[in-house]
C-alpha cells in the first residue's frame, strides 16, 4: 500500500494508524460506558466486573495469538502481492478461531464462578462477575471472528472498515446498556449480566456485516467459503501463533495474579484497580492503534523486500507513542481523584486508585515503547523474543516483587505498583535489546 512500502512513510503511518486509532478508542469508551452504568449497581458489581475482564483476558489468549500470526501472515504477503496466500491465511484463521471459540464457551460457562473465587473474590462478587462471564462467553465466537476480520482487512491497509464497524456497534451498545442493565417497561432489568447481552449483541451484528463484506469480494481479500483446508498452512499458523499466546497468557496470568495480590487489600481496592485498569486501557489505546499499524508496516515492507524501511517506521512510532503516553502521564498523575470518582461516586476507590495513577503513570512512556516494540517483532513474525521478555520481566520479576515489597518495605498496596514499574522497565530494556540485534529482518513465516 502506498505510504507502507512507498512514499512518505509518516503519512502512510498514519493513514493506517488513525483509523485503528479512532476505533480502539471508541471501543474502550464503550468499555468505560459499560463501568459507568456497572458502577450505578454498587462497587461490589464495580469488583465483579473487572475480575471478570482479568479471567476474559486469560482465557483469549489463545484468540490473541492466532490474530497476531493472521497479521504477520496476512501484511507479509499482501506486501509481497500474494493475494491468493492472503485469502487462505484468512481463511485458515477464522477456522481455527471458530475451533478455539468453542472450548472457550465450555471453559468460561462451565467454570465462570469457581475462577472468580480461585482470584480471591467474595462470594457476593463472585456471583455477579460469574453472571456477566457465562453471558459474554456464550456469545464469544462473534467476538473472535470479528477479530480476525478486521485485523484481516487492516493488515492490507484498509483500516476505515474495521472503524466503521466499531462505530456502528458502539452507538447500538451504548443505547442498550443502561436498557438491559436497569430494564424499562417489557424489558426487565438484568444487572450486571445486561452489560454483557448488549456486548454479546453489538458484537453479533458487527461480525454479520463484516462477514457479508468479506464475501462480497468488496475487500481487498479475495476470499471464498470454497477454499480447501490446508493442515500444513494451518501448523505454519499455529506455529506462529504459540509464542505469542503464551506470551499473552503469561501477560495475562500476570494481570490475574495482580488481582489476586491486590484482593488481600479489599474489595475496595479491587474496584480502584478495575477503574485505573479501564482508565489505563483507554489511554494506551492510541498506542496499541499505532502499534498496531506498525506491525502491519513491518509485515508489508517485509514481504516487500525492505527491512530498512520497516526499521525507519519502528523508529518513528516509537518517538509518537512514547510522546504522546509521556502527557498522558502527566495528565493522569493530577487528575487522578477527579477521574476515578466519575466511575465510584461514592468516593470508597479514590484515595488507592490515586496511589497507582500517581506511582505508575510517570512510567508511561515505558510502557508506550515496550508496546511499539514488541508489536514490531510480532508483525516481523518473530514471536518468540517477546514472549522471553514477558516471561522474565512479569512472571519472573514483576510477580514476585508483588509479593514483597508491601511488607518489605512497609508501604502497603503502593510497593504492589511499584513492582508494575519495575516490570515494566526491565521489559522496555529486553525489548529494545532484542530489537537492535536486527533478526526479526530476517524471520520466516
């Protein structure tokens, strides 16, 4: 695409990064929607639901790594005018995704209380975080193949559609948020469990329209429900897929063992890191959309035979995000009180959400390059470096300092933020190491 492998790289950056940005933006906002209307129930639902995310976030991990091998696979050889291998790519993935889709609904239904618990919720929370899972796993292969299509379409460089997408299903969720929340007239009230049937159903319509576009022969993928099944294309799939769903469910087992470490402080203190986890979330989406659009640059420019190019676009989005997360940092550490009392009226989460915002949020610019980077060696195909450093820098070091540091200090719930810092800079240096030595260049797929 003109701009990724030719042309003024900042424009073509941008031309596929803003897109994804808006989009993923407008997908956290519908995430803080669903908190604003979860947090009219009580801090106990607030508690739920954000336990909840942490459980949904462990269980994708699989989902996450097949969608990252889809944009290596899928930008590569789009880069190179391979359409036909585009099309199977697609193909293959939205397969395995739909297999994985089902053991996910069995697993998240079947023991949607039992993990909340596991994490160290109470009983009350446990129940309502446990209605929201068996609700939002039951609907979770719409989710997934809506993944997989728009990541499809933005590692050719359409971004627009998958935004449009998004757009569409947000102002549907939001209008039916506070509906099957609260209930009105017919419509009963279904609590905290209504967040999620207006996800459920929001995702539904998207992926119907986005599936009648990529047969519509409309795309830039030639794709076809006639396409022969390839057991050795979809090894090749897997194979990159792996590293990177380990190296996501290492991220996420580490956000759910955060959890578990921050519930020994209370339920309050739940609520505050569901807050400042959505806040965050909302914040760093920008990066994750220039992240994003690097690992497709990276793919194309591969796949086009100009690793030089994709170097110079690494470079470029790192100086963006990082600047960009170093205000935001700034804005989060004086704002604090006044953002996490929008979500918690009743002001029971401000002064232990402030305490993370004001340790963490200086550090941003860590984390906004750590992202930038490890995106980069994802799209090059080259998986398995970033699981190394997530597998050292959270599991090995951030996890245990956790564990330590509230005691050993003596500063409470702040030495467990402290040990997100720590995490989070040791990750940013392996990264960048792993980076300069330039083998990502050369990764096959």
């Amino acid at each position: 695409m003109t701009g990724l492998t030719e042309g003024d790289l900042f424009r073509g950056l941008i031309a596929v990064a803003a897109p994804i940005v808006a989009g993923n933006v407008l997908q956290s906002v519908l995430e803080m929607v669903d908190l604003f209307f979860v947090g009219r129930l009580g801090y106990e639902a607030i508690a739920g639901v954000a336990m909840s995310s942490t459980i949904v976030m462990v269980l994708m991990t699989i989902i996450i790594g097949l969608v990252t091998a889809n944009t290596a696979f899928v930008s590569r050889h789009y880069g190179a005018r391979d359409l036909d291998m585009v099309a199977k790519a697609v193909y293959h993935t939205l397969i395995l995704g739909l297999v994985f889709s089902i053991v996910l609904t069995a697993v998240g239904i079947l023991f949607a209380e039992d993990m909340l618990l596991f994490l160290g919720a109470e009983p009350d929370v446990a129940v309502l975080g446990a209605s929201y899972l068996a609700v939002l796993f039951a609907g979770i292969a719409t989710m997934v193949e809506l993944w997989v299509i728009n990541s499809s379409f933005q590692s050719c460089g359409d971004a627009t559609t998958p935004m449009l997408l998004v757009v569409l299903a947000n102002i549907l969720n939001i209008v039916l948020d506070p509906l099957l929340i609260f209930g009105y007239g017919a419509v009963p009230a279904f609590g905290v469990a209504g967040a999620a049937y207006a996800t459920v159903i929001f995702r539904g319509v998207a992926f119907a329209i986005a599936f009648a576009l990529l047969l519509s022969g409309r795309t830039p993928i030639p794709f076809s429900l006639r396409t022969t099944f390839e057991g050795a294309l979809a090894r090749r799939l897997i194979l990159v897929a792996v590293p990177n769903s380990v190296q996501s469910g290492l991220r996420s087992v580490t956000f759910m063992v955060m959890m578990a470490v921050v519930a020994v402080f209370g339920t309050a203190a739940i609520s505050a890191y569901g807050i400042v986890g959505r806040l965050e979330t909302v914040a760093l989406m920008p990066g994750f959309g220039v992240a994003t659009a690097t690992a497709v640059l990276v793919g194309q420019n591969l796949g086009a035979g100009k690793p030089e190019r994709a170097a110079q676009g690494v470079r470029l989005s790192a100086l963006m995000n990082g600047g960009f997360m170093a205000l935001v940092g700034v804005i989060f550490f004086f704002a604090a009180p006044s953002l996490i009392e929008i979500f918690d009226p009743s002001g029971t989460s401000t002064e232990i959400g402030m305490s993370y915002m004001q340790t963490v949020a200086p550090f941003y610019v860590f984390i906004a390059v750590a992202i930038v980077l490890g995106f980069a060696l994802n799209g090059a195909g080259d998986t398995k470096r970033p699981m190394y450093a997530t597998l050292f820098s959270m599991v090995l070091f951030q996890v245990p300092l956790a564990y330590i540091l509230p005691d050993l200090l003596g500063i409470g719930i702040i030495g467990v933020w402290l040990a997100v810092v720590c995490g989070a800079i040791l990750q940013v240096g392996m990264l960048f190491s792993m980076y300069r030595r330039g083998t990502w260049k050369t990764a096959a797929i």
